[in-house]
C-alpha cells in the first residue's frame, strides 16, 4: 500500500486512489480554510486542492491542466489538483497558502 506523508502524517491508501479522497478519509484535507467547505467536491473546476506532490502519481488530466493554467495559478508552478491525481506509490504532499493553495513561498 502506498504512504501518503502529508503535515506530519503517514496515510496508507490503495494504489489508483484519488489523494484528495484518501487525505479526506483519512480527517485531512487539501483545501485551506473556507475551501474546505466551497469547492467542486472533486471536478477540477475550483483549483481549491492544488498541493505540491512529491511521488509516484498520475500524469495530470486535460481538466487538471486546464485549471492551473488560469489564475490565481500558474501552469509552471508545479502544483496538482489534489482530486485528479492518482497515488501510484509513497508520496510526500505540501499545502501552500491562500484560498486555492496558490502561495508558494520560496
């Protein structure tokens, strides 16, 4: 089973399932405070999830690409939409600031 690391915590999931629905089973979330309760509930459409991955994941999907490539994200930035990616082995996953996730600090 794949290892989620994620603020201070190892989450074990299947391999093929969504991080942003193994972080949530597991009383996590990708989404930084209101977000939690206003986002697409997994659609690709509200970019509220984007996280930085580290790992064995998914190439990203058209819908993925599409959101992060409008702001307030930047399509170079390296960020992944938490509910398009699919866990393939152990990956390490940071949450940056602001409402979408958006502020990477460097």
């Amino acid at each position: 089973m794949p290892t989620i690391h994620y603020e201070g915590r190892d989450i074990e999931c299947e391999t093929g399932a969504t991080l942003r629905d193994a972080l949530k089973e597991a009383g996590e979330t990708p989404h930084n405070g209101l977000s939690d309760t206003l986002n697409c509930h997994g659609m690709a459409t509200c970019g509220t999830c984007a996280v930085e991955v580290e790992g064995d994941v998914s190439e990203p999907t058209s819908g993925e690409r599409r959101r992060l490539s409008f702001p307030p994200h930047d399509a170079d930035s390296g960020l992944r939409l938490a509910c398009q990616v699919r866990v393939r082995g152990d990956v390490t996953v940071t949450k940056h600031g602001g409402f979408w996730g958006q502020r990477i600090e460097e």
